[in-house]
C-alpha cells in the first residue's frame, strides 16, 4: 500500500498543472447585444443578452464583466438603490451590493422568472415579468404579486413619477397609486398597445410603442400620438437629458425638442441603428443596440462614437482562417480581424453596409461574407468591402462554400446560389431542391452537400445543376451544420443529434454516444478529431462519432454558433460571449497520441473532461481481447469504484464514470485516480472531480 501511496503522489505532481486547462475568453470582438443600462454615480452598468452585466467607470471607455455569482446572464432590466444593484434576468432577480463583483439570486416569492422591468419607490422594488408585477420591501429577500387590476401581465417597462407607478404592458399603460396593491388601466387614445418604454419629463409622460411615442399630460387619463418625423415606429426606449427627448427605434435614435410635436434623425456615427435602450449619465447619452454594442453621443446625438473596448458580449455566427489571420463575423456588428490569436480585434467593416454576418469562406487571397444583406468581398482581408450580389436574387444569405473556382451560396428562401467568378454574377441552381432554407454547405471532391431547414440533406455532382435527397437514416431533417472528415460526411442537427454518413448521403447513422446536447450548431475538423459546437458547449470525438466528451472547462457561454481550428489553437465563436480560445494539444493529445492506429501494448487514456462534473469518459486501448480491470481510488489509497471487471475485445474501449461510488453515492471534489489492470500489466491515471 505505501509503494501504491508514493506512485499516486507522483502522478498527482507530474499532473497537477494540467488541472489548469481550460477555455479563455479572447479579447474580443467587442460589441453585443445591450438591452439595459444603470447609473449609480461614476458607474454605469450595461445588462447584455447573454453575455451578463458590465461595468464601466470612464463613461464607456472601457468595460469589464461583473458577473460573479450572475448564474443567468441574459439580463432584461437593471435598477439601483442606494448602494444595491439589481438585475432582472431570464430566470429571476439578482442583487449585488459591491457594484458586480458579486451576486446573489433573491427570487424568493417571485413566482415568475422573466424580468424585464424593475422600478423602485423609496424602500419598493418592483419587478415587472411575464407573470406580472411583484413587490419586494426587503431588497429581494422576498417577493410578493401585486396585479389587482392589471388586466395583462406581460409588463414591458415601469415609470415613476412621485407616488405614481406606471406600468407599460403589451395591452397599454396602468397605473399604480398605492405601490401596486391596485391597479387601473389609463390607456384612452392610446392606439397602440405594446408599451416598450415610459419616461416622464416634469408633467408630461411618454410611452414608446411598437407604434410610436404617445403623450400624456394628465397621468394617463388620454394619450396624444406625437410621432411627426419619427420615420420608424417601433420605439425600443427613450430618455430625457433637459428638454431634448430621445427615442431609440429599430431604425436609429431620434431627437424631438418639443416634448415630441417633430422629431428629427440624430444617426451620425451610430453604425447599429437597432437600439434597445437608453441611458442619461450627466451630459452623455449612451444608446445601447442590437448586435453593435454601446455608443455614446456627448453633444445631445449630434453625432455618436462606439465605446465598446471590453464589451465582449458579441455574438459570433461565424469565424475563418486565412493564413496568420482569424476573422469573426457577429450579429449586427459586422466582421473583425485578429491577427495574434485574439489578443485583440479590430473591425473591418468599410463597405460592409450590412453587419449581420452569418457566414465567412475564404478563396486564395479573397474573403467572403455571407450577410443578411447579400455577399460581400474583400481582397485585402477586410480592410474594404465590396457587395457582389448581381444575379443574387435572395440576400439573406446562411452559408458559404468554396469548390475550386466555384463560390455557393445558401439563402433562406431562395436555395442554392453559384458563381465562377468570386461573386461578379450569381445564377440559381436548385433543381430537385425542394427546400429553399439552406442552412449549410459542405463539399467532398466533385460533391457538393446542402443541409435544408426540414427536408434534410440533399447532394449535387454537378455543381448544383441537380440535387437529390440523401436521407437515408437521418431522422431529424433541421440540419444546421455539415462536415467532411476524411471520406466521412458529418451532419449536425436541431435536437436529433450527430449523423454520419460514409458513403456520401446514401445511409446515415446516428452517432450521439456522450453527446449530452443534440442541437448542433457547428464544426471543426482537426484530421482525425472532430468538433461539435452545441447549445451545450463543445464536444470532441476522436473516433469519427463513434463516442464523444464534452471539453468546456472555462467555457462560461455555452451556446456555440461557430468553430474554427487556427494554428495550434481550436476557436469558439459563441451567441453572446465573443469568442474563445484553447489549445488543440489540451484538448486532443491525451486521448488521440495515446493510441496508435494498431495497438500493439495497452493503453490507459486520460479522461475527458478533465476537471469534470458530472461525468468523464475515460478511454483504453488494447491489443488483443483480455480480461481487465478498471477502478477508482481516492488519494489515500481506497477503492471508490469498479468500473469494469470483464473481458473486453481489442481496440479501443471506453467507460463513463458518473462521479459516484459504489453505494450510488456523490463523491466530494478532489484528485482520484484510475487505474487499469491485465494479465501482468498495471497503469493508472489521475482526474479532478469538481462539485
């Protein structure tokens, strides 16, 4: 027992950096989608669709992440009190009295979790949900419904005015006199109904709706439309600084010096003209959009400059490699360059007049993007953009692919599209296409594959001239991702998991062992190993599907839109989270290079994940079929699990340890060990369990 003591010291030494392995978040693309802004003094604090709170304390100058503690971090609604910070997420309210350093769920009571307004009165706090308006008096701790009278509940927006609670709601405004106990509808002359934003300005309320601003003068009792030159309609938010009122539309901010009588354009250097809101920090006005990040305006909207450095709150639809250089493409802010590996980015965005950026491909020194606004070309990796869109009849464009001197496309609703000359013209090639929602494109030789929005996987042998379903097997038909991997065709789909297909489309195979999370959104291939980007993280296989492990340590933005291998590292682009790094050698080396392609020894694999929770899989290899056995020890020495005790064939084997005992039940977090015993041989192996 002592000589088996020192050997697991040993490897718990030689092991213990590799602990450290994990995912990093790069530097970057900056951006996002800002649904919410909080003043509290020098702080302003940003609430993003997935990506949590940030902070900035220069006005904008740049952002840090506060969400330690933030377990959901898509935030509908932020408010302060004193010196607490309260954000309304999609499942519940969080407080954090340190300004984000750290937070702490308070949904007691609160019976519905989708908070997307919070207002305060004094010692009130009042969340407004899907459910309804709830009430705390304690900061949180405890939370009770108030909606006698509110005849609908989803609420939209609060505004307060002295003892006066507004409610906006998408069937009008309520008011609230007596801090919610009852409630009355004050929606005469309000013609449109889904109220996005309230603000008062002294006497005058305003309601922003999805069909202009609306105004008031007597607390509601009639509503006045006031939306001369107010050109777009859906009003997202609005802001007062003085007696400028501000609208923040799909369409852009606008500026109406006379509570709203005219309305003027204020768009110069607002690159992202979807704003979701509004905030007012002494003379600054911060507008925060829809994919673009924050922007800030100084001089009343005159004119705008992004101030983003820190905002990684991007969502990624797509990355490419061409040479030292790593693109992204994100959702509504256009594409950046790194060329250190994500250290920083920069947006390359000249030309590029439409910014949601859902596919890249690369052809010798051009890249192309592949935008909901048409395809776009740079020669010069992005510092311009041009649009090559002549014969592109459908502009929503999902997928790119490049075959020799052949440029597809893959739109949403108008199928497959070609051009022989890096975009100058396009022709349609969809005969036999069915389905004209192309959400991927792979090509295999002369083979050219479509992955459709319902209809499967269809194959081309003649550059799109005619397609045929190859559907053989595939029984979920939303295929978002295709991959070649070798001769092995890999579709990804939408809650059906991983197909594999080895003869180009004529049969498939489901091949989902491991793969915990079926929606999948993307690949890489790092030959043999292939990746999976899922709404669950990431996941490796090494064995062409057959079994796959999740590697997302550190991966605190799990919904991964796109991969990318560059150099020595794998790339993650994620919705909400920017894009993130990890080393292909911590990630492949200990299960690929532990196994040659002809076993000539046994071989104990490491695990993976590696540190885990709640499973690992842990991997053998061995030349011929032999009895074995596997188990579990802890560091002193005591055997914690059997995990095999049988013969097993030659070739690679593999076993998933759930984190558990013998009894059934829950280990506590620590090193163990895993060691491996045949007729004469003996290896073991160490893993980090993690509650």
């Amino acid at each position: 027992m002592k000589r088996l003591l020192s050997f697991f010291a040993a490897v718990v030494l030689l092991g213990a950096q590799s602990l450290q392995a994990q995912w990093i978040q790069t530097n970057g693309p900056y951006g996002g989608n800002v649904r919410c802004f909080a003043v509290n003094g020098p702080n302003l604090f940003a609430g993003t669709l997935g990506g949590g709170v940030f902070l900035s304390t220069n006005n904008g100058t740049s952002w840090m992440a506060v969400n330690n503690g933030l377990t959901n971090t898509v935030v509908r609604s932020l408010a302060v009190n004193g010196s607490n910070l309260f954000a309304g997420t999609s499942s519940g309210v969080f407080l954090s009295t340190n300004n984000g350093t750290s937070w702490t769920a308070v949904n007691n009571g609160l019976t519905s979790t989708v908070v997307s307004a919070l207002a305060v009165i004094g010692s009130n706090l009042f969340a407004g949900t899907s459910g309804g308006v709830f009430l705390s008096t304690n900061n949180g701790a405890s939370w009770t419904a108030v909606n006698n009278g509110l005849t609908n509940t989803v609420v939209r927006s609060f505004a307060v005015n002295g003892s006066n609670l507004f409610a906006g709601t998408s069937g009008g405004v309520f008011l609230s006199t007596n801090n919610g106990a009852s409630w009355t509808a004050v929606n005469n002359g309000l013609t449109s109904t889904v109220v996005n934003a309230l603000v008062v300005n002294g006497s005058n309320l305003f309601a922003g709706t999805s069909g202009g601003v609306f105004l008031s003068t007597n607390n509601g009792a009639s509503w006045t439309a006031v939306n001369s030159g107010l050109t777009n309609t859906v009003v997202n938010a609005l802001a007062v600084i003085g007696s400028n009122l501000f609208a923040g539309t799909s369409g852009g901010v606008f500026l109406s010096i006379n509570n709203g009588t005219s309305w003027t354009t204020v768009n110069n250097g607002l690159t992202n003209t979807v704003v979701r809101s509004l905030a007012v920090n002494g003379s600054n006005l911060f507008a925060g959009t829809d994919g673009g990040g924050v922007f800030l305006s100084t001089n009343n909207g005159a004119s705008w400059a992004a101030v983003n450095n820190g905002l990684t709150n991007t969502s990624v639809f797509s990355l490419a490699v061409n040479g030292p250089n790593l693109f992204a493409g994100t959702n509504g802010d256009g594409v950046f360059l790194s060329t250190n590996n994500g250290a920083s980015w920069m947006a390359v965005n000249n030309g590029l007049t439409s910014t949601v950026v859902n596919a890249l491909a690369v052809n010798g020194s051009n890249l192309f993007a592949g935008t909901s606004g048409g395809v776009f070309l740079s020669t010069n990796n992005g510092t311009s953009w041009t649009a090559v869109n002549n014969g592109l009849t459908t502009r929503t464009v999902y997928s790119l692919v490049v075959n020799g001197p052949n440029l597809f496309a893959g739109t949403l609703g108008g199928g497959v599209f070609l051009s022989t000359n890096n975009g100058t013209s396009w022709m349609t090639v969809n005969t036999g296409l069915p389905r004209t929602d192309v959400e991927a494109l792979a090509v295999n030789g002369p083979n050219l594959f479509a992955g459709t929005f319902g209809d499967g996987v269809f194959l081309s042998t003649n550059n799109g001239t005619s397609w045929t379903a190859v559907n053989t097997g595939l029984t979920n038909t939303v295929v978002f991702s295709l991959a070649m991997n070798g001769s092995n065709l890999f579709a990804g789909t939408d809650g059906g998991g991983m197909f594999l297909s080895a003869n180009n489309g004529t049969t498939w195979t489901a091949v989902n062992t491991d793969l915990t999370n079926t929606r999948v959104r993307s690949f890489a291939v790092n030959s043999p190993n292939l990746f999976a980007g899922t709404l669950g993280g990431v996941f490796l296989s090494t064995n062409n599907g057959t079994s796959w492990a999740a590697v997302n340590t550190g991966l605190t933005n799990n919904v991964v839109s796109s991969l990318a291998v560059h150099g020595f590292n794998l790339f993650a682009g994620t919705d909400g989270g920017g894009v993130w790094r990890r080393p292909l050698s911590e990630l492949v080396t200990a299960v690929e290079d532990d196994f040659s392609p002809t076993p000539v020894d046994f071989t104990l694999g490491q695990n993976y994940p590696n540190p885990f929770n709640p499973s690992t899989t842990i991997r053998y290899q061995l030349p011929k079929t032999i009895q074995v056995v596997l188990k579990i020890y802890n560091t002193f020495g005591q055997e914690v699990r059997t995990l095999v005790n049988e013969r097993r064939p030659a070739g690679v084997n593999a076993v998933v340890w759930d984190g558990r005992d013998q009894s059934g039940k829950e280990v506590s977090s620590g090193v163990y060990i895993y060691r491996l015993q045949t007729r004469g041989s003996v290896q073991s192996r160490k893993m980090s369990f993690v509650r």
